[in-house]
C-alpha cells in the first residue's frame, strides 16, 4: 500500500476494503479526544452515489492526517461521529450485480426488494414524494424505521444527539447544497443563516476548480421528498446546522461519475465544509 495506508482515491472500493481501512485508522491512531461540539457526516445512503462514500472517506481521511491549517483546526475543535456507507448490503449490491440500485436489500414479500433508505424515517413519513409500490425506487416502506439501517442508526443518533450541532448527509448528484426540510415548503427557523452559510460555503468550493453550485431548501429546488433522514434529525431534534450535499455532477455522467474525479470533487466538497464550519462558529 501507500504511505498514507492501503487505500486510494483513484478507484472506487468494495465495503471489505472500506471495512478494512476504518479499523486500520482504528489502530494507527488510537488517541480519540472528545468533548466538543459534534458533527455528524452521513454517507452512502443511496447505494448507487459512489461518489458519497469517496468523498466521505477521503474527508475521514484529511481530517487525520493534513498538515492545512485550517483543516487541521476544523478536526480538532469537534467530534465527529462519520459513517462513510449507511446502506451497506445495497452498496455491495451494485457493485456485484446491478449499478443503479438504491433502495436497501431487504425481500418486501411481494416480489421486491428494499426501501428507500431516505424515505423511511419517523418524520412526516410517506407525506410526500414516495411510492406505495414495494417495486419503486422511492417505497418508503411498510412502516417507519421498517430497515435494520435506518432503525439501528436513528437509535445510534438518539444516543448522541445531545452532543451534536451539526448533521451533513452526501448524495449525488445535482450540485445543490439542500436545507430541510423535504417534506414540504416550511422553513425551518434558522433557514436566513443557512442559506447564508451555505452561500458563502458554495462559493469556497467553487474557488478551487469553478465547480457551481446552488443552494435552497428541498421542496424549492428539487422535490417534495418525506422521510429523509436530514429531515428526522432536525425535526425531532431540531439540530441547527443541517445540509444535504448534491455531489458532482450536472448529469453528464450522473451516478456513474468517473473515478478521475473522486479526488477532485472532494478536495473542493472539504474546502467548502472548512468554510461552513469557520462561518457557523460565528453565528
Ligand atoms: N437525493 C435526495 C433524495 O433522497 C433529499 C434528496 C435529501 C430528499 C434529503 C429528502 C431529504 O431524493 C438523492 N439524489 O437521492
Ligand atoms: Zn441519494
């Protein structure tokens, strides 16, 4: 392997090879400081948007190991709680054998598979942008919570949620920076400094390679879409600091994008957390 560990950003890894790396980050760096504010960084919901868990893992990955300044002050000054691949069976899934698949893996009982992981959430669930068929890509479930995946990470959630400020989800792809909530058009209370937090983060990412971005809450700028998780966390627990990253790209590639630009999109997807972050400790 390479200096830094047997693991790369030039190829797109299998859930065993993520696995591996994470225990090894485990043993090579066993001093785990806690007691400042918490941010939450989910990835791989949606098991198709290889992109999240890539750019998940590297940003793990910097915040370890840069020698940047602000980078180095930004993983210092929290506790973060990361979970580079939320829908692991699905994850492996597309890279065996069908690589648009979304949902999680669970048999419904009627011929289909799995649920929409960011449909199955207890907040306002199936209102809205979902799909009673089990054979849909948006079948929010039978229930709330009905997978092991979202049930056993809200329960993790409920744990903590007393210590974090912040919750971040990664998907693909659309270049959007998404506030709460999607389930319908109400803002939430803080929705001004978001959106200028989030502006003002959209324009640091776009300084390094002029990638654009658009920032907005859900309803607005894409979809009604109800029980996400991002929309759980900040209704039930009304953590301040929530945004859904639309990765790279605008659609030319889609959710097949390249692995020439894993290292690219998220070197510019961590210029812009750095940002957010100095600009919400100032709120
Ligand atoms: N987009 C998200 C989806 O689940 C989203 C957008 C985020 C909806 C948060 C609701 C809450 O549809 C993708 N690409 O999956
Ligand atoms: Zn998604």
């Amino acid at each position: 392997g390479n200096v830094r560990g047997a693991f790369d950003w030039l190829g797109y890894h299998r859930l065993n090879t993520i696995y591996n790396w994470l225990d090894s980050l485990v043993t090579q760096h066993p001093e785990i400081v806690e007691g400042n504010p918490g941010i939450f960084i989910e990835g791989g919901i949606h098991a198709r948007e290889w992109i999240s868990p890539a750019v998940v893992t590297y940003i793990l990955n910097e915040l370890i190991l840069s020698d940047d300044s602000r980078v180095r002050y930004m993983a210092e000054s929290y506790d973060w709680y990361i979970f580079p691949v939320f829908n692991p069976d699905g994850y492996e899934y597309t890279h065996t054998t069908n690589r648009l698949w979304r949902k999680t893996r669970r048999p419904t009982g009627r011929g289909c598979y799995g649920a929409d992981p960011n449909r199955n959430w207890n907040f306002h669930w199936a209102e809205g942008g979902v799909s009673r068929n089990p054979c849909s890509e948006i079948y929010p479930g039978d229930r709330p919570f009905s997978e092991t995946e979202t049930r056993t990470m809200s329960q993790y959630i409920d744990s903590i949620q007393t210590k974090i400020f912040s919750y971040i989800a990664f998907h693909s792809y659309s270049q959007l920076l998404l506030i709460p909530y999607g389930y319908s058009n109400k803002r939430v209370s803080n929705y001004d400094d978001l959106f200028q937090i989030g502006n003002y983060s959209i324009n640091a990412l776009s300084q390094r390679y002029g990638t654009r971005y658009k920032v907005g809450n859900i309803v607005d700028i894409i979809y009604v879409a109800s029980g996400g998780s991002m929309d759980w966390v900040r209704g039930t627990y009304n953590i301040p600091v929530t945004y859904t990253y639309e990765l790279r790209d605008k659609g030319r590639y889609g959710f097949i994008l390249p692995a020439s630009q894993i290292i690219p999109t998220a070197k510019e997807t961590l210029d812009s957390l750095v940002a957010m972050f100095e600009q919400a400790a100032k709120r």
